[in-house]
C-alpha cells in the first residue's frame, strides 16, 4: 500500500501550511460544538460498552473448535474479499437509509449470528473448524455496511479545509475505545471461575464450566445490545447532521467534558494493558489477574 499510495494518490501542492497553533486553536473550536460533541459522545461510548467482551474466545476457538492457523488466515482472506463486496452493496443501495437503523440492524444481526455459532461449539453439538471459521465470512457484509456508517456521520461534520482534522479527531476518540473495553472485559470477565483463562479448565471440558463460558458469552452479547442505545446520539442522515451543525449552539463546557473523558480513559487503558503485559503486574485484581500474592 505504501508505494500504491505513494504514486497513485495525486494531491495538490500546499503553499501553506497550517501552525501548529491553528490546529489546536481548530481542534478546540471543534470540540465546543454541541454537534461535534455528541458525535464524540457516540464514537466513544458505543465502543466501550459494547466492545466489552468474553475474554473465554480465544480458548474456545482453540481448543473446541480447534482451529488451525493456515485454515484462519484462508478464512480471514476470504473473509476480505467478501467485505469488499459488503462495502460496493451499501454504496450501491444503502446510502440512503437511515444510519441509526442500519447501525441497530447490523448490530442485532452480528450477534445473532455469532451466537448461533458460538453456543453450539461450547455446549460440544458441533465442534469443527470450518463451522466456527463460516461465521467470520458470513459476517463480513454487515461489518462492512457498519464501517461504512461510521464513515458516513465524520464525512457529514467536517467543513471544506478540516477533513483531515475532523477524521483524525473522531477516529482517534473511536480507536480509544476498544483498549478501554479491553481493559474492562479484563476486570469484568476475571470474576468468573473457574477462570476463563486457564487452558487446563477447557481441556477438562466439565459440564460446569461450559455453562460459565457460556454465562460470559451470554454477558457479551448483553453488552453488545446495549451500546446500541448511544446510537440516538447520531443524526439519522446527512441532512440532519447539516442542521445541527448549523443550528446547534457553541459552548466551551462541551470542550471539556471531552477532554476529561478522553484524558481519563486513555489513562486508564494505558494503565491496565500495561500491566496485563508483565508478569510481576499482569496478577493484579486491577489487570484482570486473580490478584497477586
């Protein structure tokens, strides 16, 4: 991608060039639209809560279904040519639709799935790869319809001159989330026992700790559901992110409330994924460990 970027993307030479200043007086102007705030709101808070997941799924790809690395990678390529096919669907016939449904349908059709595949894996029905990898490749047309979407509102909020900021702006509060809810899924999902991450637990495979794995499956899934209600903080299409653009009022307390946010969230997952890393620190109650001795 570096020298297809490189020669074939031709772009305008800059006779100016922006202050380092400007662009965080530009950052700061932005942050205190109450537009740009609750997009912020959503592109933070959706992640979190629903990113927080069963840290179980790896063990139970591995050792139930008993997946193998040349058949994953096969999947995962598969798997990207079906979500290019997914993102050419909803260009072709979606862009209209509304954002929040789309958003909420994709999210309802995800789960569902995935859940069709994982519980029958736990509870031994049908322990085979291939049907563990279809899920990941039937799937791929929804996620792409949902990047898609989220590519749609950071379109819709920048202004001619600051789409690079805009898109740097929201992508990176996106991004935060996800280490966020890893942190969380570390703490959240610890309290389980036996332990969803001692390997011995799955090899013994006993009746009880398949109903443990599924209870966090089942809290995973909970939680997917649930960031579901951020999505009423979107506009439902382009022309009502216009309108509160246009008429939405300016106000310095938004600026700040994102900044605390984002400031204390990074903090946080810096910290717990940090100490997950070590071995002197990864049996912290704090890192999601069983707590040191």
């Amino acid at each position: 991608m570096v020298p297809l970027s490189w020669y074939r993307i031709v772009e305008p030479e800059v006779e100016e060039t922006t202050k380092i200043g400007e662009y965080f007086s530009g950052v700061w102007t932005l942050l205190q639209s109450k537009a740009m705030f609750w997009v912020i709101m959503y592109s933070f808070w959706n992640p979190v809560v629903s990113y927080i997941g069963t840290t179980a799924g790896g063990q139970v790809k591995q050792h139930w279904a008993q997946v193998k690395n040349l058949q994953n990678q096969l999947f995962s390529l598969l798997g990207l040519v079906i979500f290019a096919f997914g993102l050419w669907l909803t260009k072709r016939y979606f862009l209209s639709y509304s954002w929040r449904c789309m958003l909420i349908t994709t999210t309802i059709f995800l789960n569902g799935v995935d859940m069709l595949f994982s519980y029958p894996t736990i509870y031994d029905v049908i322990r085979n790869q291939y049907f563990y990898l279809g899920e990941e490749v039937l799937l791929d047309i929804p996620s792409a319809a949902n990047f898609v979407v989220g590519t749609f509102y950071i379109v819709e909020m920048a202004d001619d001159g600051n789409e690079g900021l805009v898109y740097g702006l929201l992508t990176t509060i996106a991004n935060l989330g996800g280490p966020v809810a890893n942190a969380l899924s570390n703490q959240i999902f610890e309290m389980f026992t036996p332990a969803l991450s001692d390997d011995a637990n799955y090899i013994e495979d006993s009746s009880s700790f398949r109903n443990t794995v599924a209870e966090s499956f089942t809290l995973s899934y909970f939680f997917a559901f649930a960031g579901m209600a951020f999505v009423f903080l979107l506009p439902t299409q382009k022309a009502q992110a216009q309108l509160r653009k246009k008429t939405w009022p300016h106000n310095i307390a938004y600026a700040w409330i994102s900044v605390i946010i984002i400031g204390v969230a990074f903090i946080y997952s810096m910290s717990v994924n940090i100490l997950s890393l070590f071995p002197s620190t990864m049996c912290l109650k704090y890192a999601g460990g069983n707590g040191c001795d």
